[in-house]
C-alpha cells in the first residue's frame, strides 16, 4: 500500500511506460460501455482507459488521488470533448449520488488505504444497478491473492453490492458487480 500520492516523476515516469497498456482496453472492454453510460475510472493513472471509455459514452471521467497524474491525464485529453479529470481519493469522491452508470478501478486498488471506505464511496455515486469491476495482477505482488480476493467480494456484498463474482482474465482478477 502507497501511504502517500504519487510524485510528479514516478507519475510521468508511468506514464511513459504505460502509455496504453493492454489492461486499459481491457477494462473497457470488460465494462461493456455504451452510449448511455455515465462512467468512471478510480484511480485512472495518465486516463488511458478514461479516454477509450470516451469514445463510446457519453461522458467518461477519471480521478486520481496525485495532481501530477491528473496533469498527465489532462494535457493527453485535449482532443476529447467528453472526458474530464478530477483530484480525489477513492475513499472520498468528489461527485454527487448516483452519477454513473458504471465505475472501474484498474491496478489502483491495492494502493488504497481504506478500501470499505472507497467501495462505500462507489455504492453512493453509481446509480441503482450500476456496475463495479476492479482490475488487478492475479498474485501478491501489485495485486490480489485468491483469499484477498474473496474478502473483496465479502466486502462488497456486506455494502450491498450484489451478483459479485471473480472472474481470472489474461493473468489478471477481475471482481465485478453491481450496485443495488
Ligand atoms: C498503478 S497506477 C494505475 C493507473 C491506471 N489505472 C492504469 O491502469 O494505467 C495507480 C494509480 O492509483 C492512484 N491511487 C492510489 N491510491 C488511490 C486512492 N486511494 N484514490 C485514488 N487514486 C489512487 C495512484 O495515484 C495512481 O495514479
């Protein structure tokens, strides 16, 4: 776990590496996006993932706890009318109740430092029935273990979330459900 945000060099230094990493279409594509969607990205790093979900919906937005990552997103958007960035924690978010239709968090997950704290926070801006998948490196390193996994999906489902199940996909876990 990160105790602090992440510097403006270890931000552009993964933004570098990670311009459009694999598991950002990933996520995309595992969201099942369309137009009438509302979605967000927890934790969206440079806004890779942000940026694809905006070319199919209506509205995609990312937020990210580190200001420098959200510069990165920004100066990278310019061309993309219906995407925005916004400084916030997971455990915190700076939007209203039920403003999306679906939300995400991709390999930020196990960065938080309160994880309920950030599930409540995503029941109370996604909609009735809105989607939830987290995203991360199957194993212990930047990532979940199988027992993690399964005290995530415990976690959700004592928050309300229901049909929560863990699915393993290209060597990554990915828990998904909806919100109720
Ligand atoms: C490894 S990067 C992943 C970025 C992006 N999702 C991707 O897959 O390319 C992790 C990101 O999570 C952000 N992060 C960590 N803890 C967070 C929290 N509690 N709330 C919001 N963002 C957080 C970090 O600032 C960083 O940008």
């Amino acid at each position: 776990m990160d105790d602090k945000p992440w510097s403006g060099f270890r931000s552009w230094l993964y933004s570098l590496v990670f311009r459009t990493p694999k598991s950002n279409r990933l996520i995309v594509d595992l969201a099942e996006l369309s137009a009438p969607d509302r979605a967000l990205d927890v934790g969206c790093g440079p806004g890779a993932a942000v940026r694809l979900a905006g070319e199919i919906t209506a509205e995609a937005v990312g937020v990210d706890r580190a200001q420098p990552m959200v510069d990165i997103a920004r100066k990278r958007s310019g061309q993309h009318q219906n995407v925005r960035f916004e400084v916030g924690s997971a455990e915190s978010l700076p939007f209203s109740d039920g403003a999306f239709t679906v939300a995400w968090t991709a390999h930020s997950y196990h960065h938080w430092e309160d994880p309920v704290a950030g599930f409540t926070e995503i029941h109370r801006v996604l909609a009735a029935g809105g989607r939830f998948l987290i995203l991360e490196q199957d194993g212990k390193k930047h990532g979940l273990t199988d027992s993690q996994s399964q005290q995530v999906v415990t976690q959700l489902e004592e928050l309300g979330f229901r049909d929560v199940g863990i699915t393993k996909v290209d060597k990554q876990i990915l828990i998904s459900g909806a919100s109720s």
